[in-house]
C-alpha cells in the first residue's frame, strides 16, 4: 500500500539527513578524497587550493542526493524532468537502426534510465552494468531498474562472456536501445581508447564505439542533471556515427567518435563540475 504523501516525504527528509552525514564522514578522510581534489585542479586551475576542497565537499554532498532520490521513487515521489534532444532518440528507434547511449558519471545516469524508461515506454532497452564481487546498495539497484522493464547485462571484473556482446547487437538490429558506461574501464583486459581531457589524458572503453562501428546504429551521449529537488533535465547529444572505409581505419573512426563523446563529456562537467561522481583517477 502506498504511504501519504507527507509520511513518504518525511521518510525521505530523514534518508537523505542520514545520507548527508555519512557523505561529511567520507570527507573527513584525507584517502578518498585524493582523486576528487586532483580532479578539481585540473577542472579549475586558476582557483585556490580552499576552493578545490569545497568543490569536493559539495561533490560528496550532491552524491547523496543519488540515493535519496532512490528512496523517493521507491516511496512513490516521483521525479520531475525536463528533455533535451529526446525526439533524436526517437527518431532512430522508428527507422528501425537502433541507438547507443553512453551513460556517464556526471549528472545521475540511473535516473537517466528511469526517466527513458518512463518517458519511452515501449522502448526495448538493454543496459551493460559492472558488476562487484559484494553488491549491497548496487544490487538494489539494479532490482529496481528491472522492475521498470530494462534489462540488465551484469560483468564481474573478470569475466569475459561473448554472448553479452551478442545479446546487444541482436537488440540493435531489432531497433532496440543499448546503454553502456563511457568514463569508466571496468575491467583490466578490457580495450579502451585514450583521448584528451581537461590538461592530461583520460581513458574510455572501446566497446560503445566497436558496438556502433559493427551495427552501424548512431552513439548518443545521454547526460542527467538535478536541477532541484526531485528534479531533473537530462540531455541527449546529437548523433554520433562510427564509420570506417577499410579494416585499417577502424581503429581511427572509433578514436574520433571516443574524442568527440570527450568533447561533450568535458562540457558536462564544466556546466555542472559538482555533480561529478567519479571518484577515481580520471585524468593522467
């Protein structure tokens, strides 16, 4: 039975207070926050050491709000959201080509999914998560997307299963959505592609690029950002096409495409640098 509305949003008031606290304990530990202060110097040069810091705090901060907002949906709070670029997506998925979405660590991307889901619902959607040895909140996670109808494709850091690299392709021959992580190389053997980010090198996994040069289906960067509480407006990028005119080029086109979907990554964070929640070395 759903609860009153006051009663779920009190539940949530004291979620998200509860949440907030542990993000200052995490602060207060000089080890996680090593990346994330490298990070903002190099986001923000001309600013003081004092400033860097505080982008941090406000970063741990604006993390909870990923969980709370969890909380609020599981309650029956549903989010208000705002589009950019939908009717792109849209577009692919009735001419029958498929779509690639790289889902990024800045802005929330599993809500993302959820407003997609909600916003096309008869939208096959497929989406490629990494998946850790002990999984607590991770796996609540993922349950809950699965309600909503997408399907989830889970990787261990060690596992290596061709089939799931065929399961997405026969979604996009079908017209389907295939969603996976861009900033993020999941697995040590796994290929990646390095590109320009900020003043130093980032790098990105081959795969979304190698799905899009092999299907031939256009790659979309999708961004979310909370805007208020409970609010979002996600974004989706223009097209981006893999193409090559022999085998000795493929390497090239995918490298252009992982350069342009950087371009608008480092866009992202610049208009939103708190909402960036990628709390390892990004940059080199």
């Amino acid at each position: 039975m759903r609860l009153p509305r006051p009663l779920a949003s009190l539940i949530a008031l004291v979620y998200a207070a509860f949440a907030r606290a542990v993000a200052c304990c995490f602060f207060c530990r000089p080890a996680r926050t090593r990346a994330s202060r490298r990070f903002y110097r190099l986001l923000l040069p001309q600013r003081p050491a004092w400033y860097h810091l505080w982008c941090v705090f406000r970063q741990f901060q604006n993390f909870t709000t990923i969980h709370a907002d969890r909380c609020r949906a599981a309650l029956g709070l549903e989010p208000v959201f705002t589009s950019e670029g939908l009717e792109r997506l849209e577009r692919a998925a009735a001419a029958g080509q498929g779509a690639i979405l790289v889902m990024s660590h800045v802005g929330n991307w599993e809500m993302a999914a959820r407003l997609l889901a909600r916003s096309l619902p008869d939208l096959k959607l497929l989406l490629y998560m990494g998946e850790k040895e002990k999984e607590g909140i991770e796996k609540s996670q993922k349950d809950g997307l699965r309600r909503q109808g997408i399907t989830i494709a889970a990787l261990g850091r060690h596992e290596n299963d061709p089939f799931r690299a065929v399961l997405g392709l026969r979604l996009l021959q079908e017209g389907g959505v295939v969603s996976l992580t861009g900033d993020i190389v999941w697995q040590e053997s796994q290929r990646f592609l390095e590109v320009d980010f900020l003043s130093g090198r980032a790098r990105l996994p081959e795969a979304p690029f190698a799905f899009a040069l092999v299907s031939g289906a256009p790659v979309f960067a999708f961004f979310t950002f909370r805007t208020g509480s409970n609010r979002y407006h996600f974004r989706l990028s223009e097209a981006i096409y893999v193409k090559a005119v022999s085998r000795a080029g493929r390497r090239q086109a995918m490298q252009e495409a992982a350069r342009q979907y950087a371009a608008l990554l480092e866009q992202a964070v610049r208009e939103h640098p708190c909402q960036w929640y990628h709390f390892d070395d990004f940059c080199r």
